[in-house]
C-alpha cells in the first residue's frame, strides 16, 4: 500500500482507531504512484458486507450502492484527479481535532444508538487537514469532516490480510458529516 502513496488498513476492534483510520486513508493519496480506479478499488477493500441484510444478494447489493456512492461523492472525481496529477499532486491527512464517536456527535437521541452499538455498529466523524503538494512550488491545505460507520465483529476480512471477523471493517463513507 505505501509503495502507491496509500495507508495501510489497520487490524483493530478499536472502532474510534479504525474510523480515524479510514478517515485519514480517504484523503491520502499520490497521483503520481497510482490512479484514481486503484485508490477506489483499494478503498473498496476496507469495506465489509452489512450483517444486518438476511440475503446475501441483498448484503452484495447493499455493499455495492456504497462502494458506488464513495466513487460518486467522495473520492475526488476523475477530472479533479486528472488535474491534479497534471501537477503532480501528493496528498497527505492528518486528524485536525477532536474524533466524535457515537454519542459525541449532537444528533443522536440518547438510547438511539445502543442496538447499534451492541451489534457493533459505530459512527466515527473525524476532523481532517489535508495537505497537497506537488511540481514547482505546489502547496496548499484543505480543512474538512469526514463521516464513517464502521462494523467491529462480524465482519468479512478480506483473504490473507492477518485481520478476523472479530476486527473492524468499513460499512460506508458517510457523504454529509454527521455532527
């Protein structure tokens, strides 16, 4: 993974760690080691069929609306990334603040969560600074949140990565910050 500028999926059951993980993953990248089509199918790695479908075309069908749903609204479109590897753009995340997870976030009413929670659903929205540099003397940063669900137990690891279903897997990239 980080031979094309991208970070490696941790083996955790630390939800807040995972999160912050896939956060940070979702905006690291290097246009100049890897195509946009190579970062999204590496991403797709990350995440794991949803338990909560009883059919398993169902839970196929479900992980698919999301792996489309990150290509679409959250991984930089495909013209942005041309340009910015026409500039050979580097990017690099850090957390920027506080990590809300679960009930730190305003939204939830309390109670709301815990069936989630004890199935091992858990919302993590992390801070971001991203930084981009690249030909000449290319530097700037972007400040953003970025919104994930993560599942921890139950998962599908993917073959030969050293993780079990007792670790955490992505659900889904959230396409508006929950707060």
């Amino acid at each position: 993974m980080t031979k094309f500028g991208w970070l490696p999926e941790p083996i955790t059951t630390d939800a807040t760690a995972y999160g912050t993980a896939a956060a940070i993953a979702g905006s690291t990248y290097n246009t100049t080691l890897a195509t946009r089509k190579q970062f999204l199918d590496e991403l797709s790695t990350w995440h794991t069929l949803d338990p909560r479908y009883d059919i398993e075309a169902d839970r196929k069908d479900a992980l698919a609306g999301k792996l489309e749903e990150l290509n679409r609204r959250m991984i930089v479109p495909e013209t942005d990334w041309d340009a910015q590897a026409s500039n050979d753009i580097e990017v690099t995340a850090k957390v920027d603040g506080k990590v809300l997870v679960d009930y730190d976030h305003l939204s939830p009413q309390p109670g709301s969560l815990d069936a989630l929670m004890t199935d091992g659903y858990h919302l993590v929205t992390t801070n971001i600074l991203a930084t981009y540099t690249g030909r000449g003397d290319v530097s700037y940063q972007e400040r953003y949140a970025v919104s994930v669900q993560v599942l921890c137990g139950n998962t599908a690891p993917v073959e030969s990565s050293g993780q079990t279903p007792a670790d955490c897997k992505l659900i889904r990239f959230f396409p508006e910050t929950r707060k």
